[in-house]
C-alpha cells in the first residue's frame, strides 16, 4: 500500500512516516519545505531502515500534484501540508485561508480524478471554540475567532460534502489535541523556527538556556491551579492513531479526537518536566494570553471503541523524549 504524505517533512507528518513505514506501508512524501527541512526525511530513513520518496512540491499547484498523481497509484492520503501558527493567521489571514484551504480542495480534487478513495485529515481541536471539555466529536463546531482555525473548520466541511456524494470517498477527519515530545531516538522531532508559540518548545528551550524565562500566560481560570489545561498528546501516539484511522476507514466520513482524554495544567506540565529531567525551569506568572481558553481535552472512546486505539504514553514519556531530543539538536 501506497500512502502520499503531504506536509511528510513537518513535526507531525515525519512521525506518521515513520508509523506508516513500521506497519508495512510505502510512503511518497509531498512538501514545499516551508516549514521543515528535507534532511528530516533521511532521519525517518535512518529510524526505520525503509526508503522515502521525496517531493518537492507545493500542494496548492494542481500542475505539478497532476503529475504525482500520474507518476504514483497511491492508495490513500495523509493531508498534513498547512501553516499552523495562530498568531501568524491571524496577522496574514489570506496566506492562511489560500494555504490551507486550496491545498485541501487540490489535493480532494485529485483523489477523485485518480481513483484515490482514502484521504485522513489533519484537524485540530481548535474547531471545537469554546465549547466546555471533555470534547465530543457530536458537537456543534464553534470555531475559534482565527482564521487558523476557521481554515480547519472549512476544510472539514469541504470534505464532509465530498463524502457525501462520492460514495467511495472515505475520509477521517482527525482533531488533534496537543501534540508534543519526540521520537526516542531524538533523531526527530519539533523545531519551530524562531521564539516558539507553544509551551513545550518553550520549556525545552528555557532548559537548554536559549530562553530566560517561561511566561506562565494567567493563573486566574478556573482550573486545578489557575493555569490553562490541555490534553498534551505524545507525537508518536497521535502517528499511530493515524495508522489506525488509516486501516478501519470506511466510505463516507468519520470525526475522531487524538488526544489523552486527561487534562494537565500549565503548572503540572513544567513540574513533571522538572521532575522527570531534574532540571529547574526559571519562569514568572504573566497576565493571559488573549484567546486562549482555560481548558480543552478530549472524550477520546469513540476512536477507543471504534480505532481500537488509544494512547499509551505518559505526560513524564512526553517530558523525557521533548528533552533528549533538544539535547540532541
Ligand atoms: P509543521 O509545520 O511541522 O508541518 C507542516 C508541513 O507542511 C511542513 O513541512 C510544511 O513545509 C508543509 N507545508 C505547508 N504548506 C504546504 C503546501 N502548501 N504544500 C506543501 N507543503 C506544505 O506542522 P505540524 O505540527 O506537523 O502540523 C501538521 C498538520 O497538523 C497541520 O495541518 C497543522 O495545522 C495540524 N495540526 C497541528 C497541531 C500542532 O499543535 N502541531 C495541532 C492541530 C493540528
Ligand atoms: N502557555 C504558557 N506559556 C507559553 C506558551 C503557552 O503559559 O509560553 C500556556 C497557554 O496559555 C495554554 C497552554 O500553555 O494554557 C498551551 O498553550 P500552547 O500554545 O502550547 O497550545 P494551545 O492549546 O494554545 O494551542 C494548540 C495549538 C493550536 C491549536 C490548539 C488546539 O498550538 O494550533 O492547540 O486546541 F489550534
């Protein structure tokens, strides 16, 4: 079996690689390197002992995804190619709308063309708003005041109406939650480029002295401690949830949450990282960071029950792997 990884080079998509390779499949990597580098693709080689083809390409150019698609019969698709940073979206709302929106129409539209019937998603739980957590894939979308957001949200639909006209399309529309740490091997992993948004690259920094000090964003929500709370998942679960979504997909379109189903505050994040790597992490509480929400984790049984899935990793495995992989890097 023949799967494009688009976004293949990305945080996400090389750990689905190496998930996909694991579990027997062949993988075609798609990706204009926008944000990733192409040397990640030989650490995925290196792991796995299995060869990746790589493509240069921009999945938003219906010419060069044209000859792809003639080059390779693939079997189905992994759609991570997208720009993820809220702020930015926010800053540049037409490169994110154009980006992440006609990538997706593109890269359905060759499914259809070529017979291609399998296509998984990369959503985000950012579609579900304000929404009160544990997250339920029923509920009615409230899609956050970002255009990063409101593009994943208008891609689902985008192929929830496909699914239900294509009577072979079967699409998975996967909600990640917070995806973070590395594979075990450190030879991958998440590197943002510059000051990262997120709170692990941020820690992982902090630690290794690139960063003075983290900024806890609030300690006035109402949750445990006061500090926002979120459902950090580790990448090489969430990559295997992909494998998993990949093998039970059927016709038609089917909604699953990737996440822990276990909160964890702002404040038990940088003990256990503390704990776990015996390091002391400088950091200050500051006022909050506008848009974000106290808490957002999932009710993950539907992909329990129906993926036969679930993640198996802990918040210390996800402390331990984030950090030996900044050691390495
Ligand atoms: P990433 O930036 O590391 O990976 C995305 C990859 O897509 C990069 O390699 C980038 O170069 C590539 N890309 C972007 N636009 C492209 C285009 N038009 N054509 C070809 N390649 C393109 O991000 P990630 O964290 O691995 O995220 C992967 C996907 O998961 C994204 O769609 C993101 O929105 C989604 N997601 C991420 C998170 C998260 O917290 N990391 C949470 C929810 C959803
Ligand atoms: N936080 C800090 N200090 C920091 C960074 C973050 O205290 O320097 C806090 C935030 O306030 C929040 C928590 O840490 O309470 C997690 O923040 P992240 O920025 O790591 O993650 P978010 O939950 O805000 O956002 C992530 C992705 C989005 C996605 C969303 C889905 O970055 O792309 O999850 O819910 F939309």
């Amino acid at each position: 079996m023949l799967i494009l990884v688009t976004g293949g080079a990305g945080y996400i998509g090389s750990h689905t690689c190496v998930a996909l390779l694991e579990a027997g499949y062949s993988v075609v990597v798609a990706d204009n390197l926008a944000n990733s580098n192409k040397t990640v693709l030989v650490e995925v080689e290196k792991i796995t002992g299995k060869k990746v083809q790589f493509y240069l390409i921009d999945v938003t150019d219906e010419a060069n995804l044209d000859r792809l698609f003639k080059t390779h019969q693939f079997d189905g698709v992994m759609h991570f190619a997208g720009l993820k940073a809220v702020g930015e979206s926010v800053e540049k709302p037409l490169l994110y709308y154009h980006n992440n929106i006609l990538s997706t129409i593109t890269l359905a539209k060759k499914c259809l063309e070529y017979g291609v019937k399998h296509f998984v998603f990369s959503s985000s739980a950012t579609v579900y708003g304000e929404n009160p957590s544990p997250l339920l894939e029923t509920m009615e979308l409230l899609p956050r005041t970002s255009p990063y957001g409101e593009t994943k949200a208008i891609s689902e639909q985008i192929l929830k109406d496909l699914g239900r006209v294509n009577e072979h399309f079967a699409v998975a529309l996967l909600r990640y939650f917070n995806p973070v740490g590395a594979h075990q091997s450190a030879l991958i992993g998440e590197k943002p480029d510059g000051v990262p948004n997120n709170l692990m690259p941020f820690i992982t920094q902090v630690a290794r002295g690139k960063l003075k000090k983290l900024r806890v964003f609030g300690n006035d929500y109402p949750t445990i401690d006061g500090t926002g709370v979120r459902d950090y998942i580790h990448v090489c679960d969430l990559a295997e949830g992909h494998v998993a979504a990949l093998e039970k997909l059927k016709p038609g379109v089917c909604i699953y949450n990737l996440g822990t189903g276990r909160g964890t505050s702002v404040l038990e994040l940088i003990e256990t990282f503390e704990r776990v790597n015996g390091l002391k992490l400088p950091y200050e509480i500051t006022a909050r960071r506008p848009g974000d929400i106290a808490e957002c984790y999932a009710d993950v049984s539907k992909a329990k029950r129906e993926l036969c899935w679930q993640a198996r990793r802990t918040v210390a495995d996800m402390c331990l792997d984030a950090w030996r992989f900044e050691e390495n890097n």
